[in-house]
C-alpha cells in the first residue's frame, strides 16, 4: 500500500508541475491558447518593460502635477453612484474600452483621474449591510442611523412615526447648510426625487418608502404626525428652498384621481397636487418658476433656467439609458448641465447632489450589461460638470453602498466583459465572467447539472447574469466603496474611514456647517473673484482719500 501511496503523490505532483496550481488550475480552461488567438488585441508596446516604467513615469508626473489644492470650495457637487460597488468600476471601464474596440482592462473613468481616492465603510447602525436611506443620512448629514430611516437620528427605529415626529432627532443635511449659509441648492436623480438616496438631502422619516401620503396611511399614520417626503420637499424646508429639482416620481405628487402628461395616475389620496402647490407659491412670491416634464422643455431652459425649477420626467424612475426615448428622455448629463447653470448666478455658491441611481436597480435585477451602461452615463455627467466649473469647485464621487456582482475566472486580457469565462466549471459546463452571489437570475439545475447560461442570449438587455442563491431581488453588499475628489481640499479624501465623516469634509472646504472649518474660512479668499476685486477696489480708493 506505501507504494501505492507513493505513486499516487508522484502522479500528482507531476500534475500541478504541467498543468498549474491547485489555485489557478488550467484543466478547466476552453483553450488554453486563448492569449494566442488574438494576438492584435494588445499594444505592441506593452509587451517590453520600457512600455511599463514609461507608464509608472507619466503615472508619478501626473501625480505631482497634483498640486494640493487648500482653496476654498465656493461650491461643492456630490455625485452618488447608487450602487457603485469597486467591482462596478472595473466592469464598466472595461467595457467602455471594449466599446472604443480596445481590450478594456487598461481604460480609466473619468472620474478615475480625480488626484484623491479613499475608502469609506458603509454599514448601518443597526446592519451589517446597509441601505440607501441610512447611507444617505451618512453622507448627507454626517450622521450614521438605522436601516431604512432618512434624516433622523439613531434613536428612531425604521417605521416608528412617532419617534420621529420628536423634532429633536431631526438632522440638517449639507444641502440645508449651504442654504443657511446663503448659498443655493439643488438635486438631480434618475429616480424618484422622493426616493432613498435625494431624500436624504431634505427628508426627516421613519420609513424611506413612505413618498406619498398613501404609504403613511397604509402603515397606520397621518401626514400630520409623520408628513411624507414628497409633501417635505414641496412645502418645508430645506426642500422647498431648493433651486432646482430635476428627476422622475410625478406619482408621488399627483392625486390618484389625475392623469399625468403620460397618462399615468397619480399615488395620493388626500387630493392634493403638489406640482401645482408647488408653482402657486413660488409665483405668489414673485419669482420666475418652471415646472418642466419632459427633455425638449428642459433643453430649451438649458440656458436661462428659471429662478426655481421643477422637472419630474416620468411617474417613477427615469428609464435605463439604453431604453430610453432619446426624443423625450433626458440625460443624467443633461439634467447636471442645466442644475449647475441655474446655481451657478448665485455669487456666494451651491451645494448639488447628483445621483445616478440606476445602477443600483439593475443590478437587483442582476441586469450587468444595464448596471455598467448606467455607470457610464454617470461617468459622462461628471465629466459634464468638470468642463462647466472653475477650481473653486469641490467635486465628490462616491457611492452609498456595494452589490453582489463578482468578476471570476481567468479570461484572456480583453475578452468580453459580459461574455462567457475562458475557464470552465469542475462540472465542465461554461459560466460567466459577472455573476452574482444571489439574486433572480438564479437557473435551478437540470438533473444535478448546472444550465449552460452562454447558450442564452446574454447580449439582451434584459438577460439575467446567472446568480448562486435565488432571491426575488438580489442584495445589496458590505464592501467599502470608493470616494474620488476634485478641487479645493481633495486631499482630505484619502484613507479609509467612515460614510458619516463625508459630509463634514466638505463642509470643512466649504466653510459651511457644524464641525471643523478650513483656517482660511475667516478670511477674505472665501469671497467671489469679483467681490474680492471689488473690496480691493474700495479700499485702494479709502487709502487714497485717506492721504
């Protein structure tokens, strides 16, 4: 038997020494020539060293060009990948190289070239995996709470409206710090502006889905105990001083007796239109004020917005990019282009929330192609704004939260990112390059065997990465995520730490808020360029009649 045992080691150890590892097998692979195949798909110049020191060279040039940056942010724009999870980033710049016909891995984001990146950490003060709601209150008001509640403290519990009718657990976000401040505010979302991630810059609720006045009675309340976050936005502040409001959710504003301009009723049963609360007040107090519904109407304010504007474009969520009418549907760049000529006539500056938060829903869906398309569109949105602002603008990318998507296997440099593996499974059968730990496209299996899913066609839009445990919708994950900054106090961005503490550096740039403020705050380099001339001015002329 010992000479058996022994055999049986040699055979092994011949195995791993021909064909790989036991951690990076290549029994498994389609081809295990696959690099071969497509010879052309690399830069000829990547294969020499002198391509890579070259690349390291220009990376560390750029990078001390960099220069830190301790100006004051007369503005500051947030931008909120709903979802954007690391493993997002990666998909979507490979995808957008593979759509430039170039292998992908090596592409950048835009917003992957801000001089800072940092980490934050994302949990709930009650979950280990959070939401949208309490992630918003994080970012927006510096303040870490429960899963599901929106701008209330951590001693209201999700769903408790009486707690949260106690005006001591309200917060202020940093929208309503701007605006204390004299600055102007707006939000811009691809959902609802009711919904979990913009509520948080003016809602205070015990529940993220209670939108309309219908979802508070369904829960057993009235509005005038626990008001819904459609009513908080139109007639208590901060959210009534807002700007701007651009995004979809015309449902949550309309009564269910009355048809939208699509034809689509609306969710509140106390008879209330808000819309048009909205533009009585705004014109009884004698300022221009638009209500706008679709994309003509709002290009054609694109450069002489209104005082205020409202634009909600759909009764629920804007649609995905790659199904949306392109006559009528607006771009998530489209909506920032007009948000930020509107608070830019403001000489003391803005605070704007831009949210793309459609990422998040596809990958619920476990919809990979939509998830990354919608990044992409973010990723044009912020490079909107960059070409539209000066160097006193701060910009933050980040996310609320990560998702379950991974990419596995060992494919060849430059194969489709939403193709098929290169490997296959112990079972022989191909699987793909994104799945999901869980969700609804979950195959159960035929006979014992897992389904080949790449006989599908998983080009379609609507085609389901296949996932591992079966869930209606898939989860959200507990990952850290990315923040990027651009402008005055970038630098304050770097390392890991908390969601909570995003807010507050901003406010610091911004000499706004609570908490700690740049040393510069108290002094005149805060002003406008042309205010600052203007004091200049005033007193070169005292000194003279002084003399």
């Amino acid at each position: 038997m010992g000479t058996v045992r022994l055999f049986l080691l040699l055979v092994l150890v011949m195995v791993a020494t021909t064909r790989g590892d036991r951690y990076h097998p290549e029994k498994n692979a389609q081809n295990s020539q696959q690099l071969q195949r497509n010879p052309d798909a690399f830069n000829t110049a990547e294969r020499t060293p002198e391509f890579w020191k070259n690349s390291a060279k220009a990376g560390i040039e750029t990078r001390l060009k960099d220069i830190r940056n301790d100006k004051l942010a007369r503005n500051v724009i947030m931008f909120l990948g709903d979802g954007m999870s690391i493993p997002t980033l990666m998909a979507a710049r490979t995808l957008k190289g593979q759509r430039q016909n170039r292998t992908g891995e090596e592409t950048e984001l835009f917003f992957e070239t801000f001089p800072s990146v940092g980490l934050s950490k994302t949990y709930c003060l009650d979950k280990q995996i959070p939401d949208s709601a309490c992630t918003a209150t994080a970012y927006l008001a510096g303040i870490k709470n429960n899963y599901e509640t929106v701008g209330v403290d951590g001693r209201v519990q999700r769903g408790d409206c009486l707690a949260s009718a106690d005006k001591s657990t309200h917060l202020d976000s940093i929208a309503a710090w701007a605006l204390d401040d004299g600055r102007d505010a707006g939000i811009v979302t691809t959902t609802r502006v009711t919904h979990a991630s913009p509520s948080g810059t003016y809602a205070r609720s015990a529940h993220r889905d209670w939108e309309s006045d219908a979802n508070v009675t369904q829960a057993g309340f009235t509005t005038d105990v626990c008001p819904d976050i459609a009513m908080q936005l139109i007639t208590t502040s901060p959210g009534n001083k807002f700007k701007v409001i651009l995004g979809g959710g015309r449902r949550e504003f309309i009564p269910n007796t009355f048809t939208d301009e699509e034809g689509r009723t609306g969710h509140r049963e106390d008879g209330r239109n808000l819309i048009e609360e909205w533009k009585n007040y705004k014109t009884s107090r004698g300022v221009s004020n638009e209500y706008v519904w679709n994309r003509s109407q709002l290009m054609s304010l694109r450069n002489s917005p209104p005082e205020y504007l409202l634009g909600l474009f759909k009764s629920s969520h804007l649609p995905y990019n790659l199904q949306a009418d392109k006559a009528t549907d607006p771009t998530l760049a489209e909506l920032t282009e007009v948000a930020i000529n509107s608070l830019s006539r403001n000489e003391k500056g803005y605070f704007l929330f831009v949210e793309g938060g459609r990422t998040d829903h596809a990958h619920h869906d476990n919809w990979a192609q939509m998830a990354l398309d919608e990044t992409l569109e973010f990723d044009l949105a912020i490079e909107k704004a960059v070409e539209m602002v000066g160097d006193d603008t701060l910009i933050v990318v980040t996310a609320d939260h990560a998702h379950v998507m991974a990419i596995n296997g060992y494919t060849k440099r430059g194969g489709d990112i939403l193709g098929p593996s290169d490997d296959l499974g112990g079972d022989n059968v191909p699987y793909m390059t994104l799945s999901y730990t869980n969700g609804p496209g979950a195959r159960p299996h035929v006979d014992g065997n897992r389904v080949d899913v790449t006989k599908e066609d998983f080009m379609d839009l609507e085609w389901r990465s296949h996932a591992d445990v079966f869930l209606e919708w898939e989860t959200h994950g507990g990952d850290d995520v990315a923040v990027m900054a651009w402008g005055p106090h970038h630098h304050l961005f770097t390392g890991v730490y908390e969601q909570s503490h995003i807010p507050f550096r901003m406010a610091y740039a911004a000499c706004i808020g609570p908490g700690l403020h740049a040393d510069a705050c108290s002094s005149a380099s805060l002003l406008h360029p042309l205010s600052l001339l203007y004091a200049i001015v005033l007193a070169a002329l005292y000194h003279t009649a002084q003399w």
